[in-house]
C-alpha cells in the first residue's frame, strides 16, 4: 500500500527562511522540501534523505543562506508522508 503524499505551500520572507526550512527538518514526516522564487522558479530540492543526515544538513542550511540574500520573497513547497489531520466527515452529535 503506498502512503499518500500531501503537499503544502509556504510564503516566506528571506530572513524567516532558515528558520522555516529547520523547523520543517525536524518534523519526522516531511519527504521533501522544495524551495522556490516569487516567479515559482526552482532554487533547491532537498529530499528526506539528505535532511535526516545531520552532518549534510550544516551545508545545506549554509546554502539556504546564500539564497535569502539573493531573493526577498520565497515559497516552500513541502511534500509530506503522511495527510495533516482533517476535520471529520461526521461530527460528533451535540451532547443532549
């Protein structure tokens, strides 16, 4: 059975940058985070592999870096393992 894959977007700003793409490191169901301009041009994928190595990691936030000083605005496209909690279907009836 394959695990469905959720994608979500992020608007960020260049300084928020580094501090979203460790945040989203360190949650355990992300597979891959893809890091694009405001014209939706690609500057860096970085897939679950790499991110859970953390020696790997250092170098990859290193050049996270270097592309916030290039642009202003960025947009996070994370893919994910697993689907983000939903609201039910069928709430439950109002207590009598």
């Amino acid at each position: 059975m394959d695990i469905p894959h959720v994608f979500e977007e992020f608007k960020v700003q260049a300084a928020e940058l580094g501090d979203k793409v460790k945040d989203l490191l360190h949650e355990g169901n992300v597979r891959r985070i893809i890091i694009k301009d405001s014209t939706g041009h690609t500057f860096m994928e970085i897939p679950l592999t790499i991110a859970a190595v953390g020696a790997i990691a250092a170098p990859v936030l290193t050049a996270i870096g270097a592309l916030a000083a290039m642009v202003a605005d960025f947009h996070l496209v994370v893919e994910r393992s697993e689907p983000t909690a939903q609201a039910s279907p069928n709430p439950p009836p109002p207590a009598a």
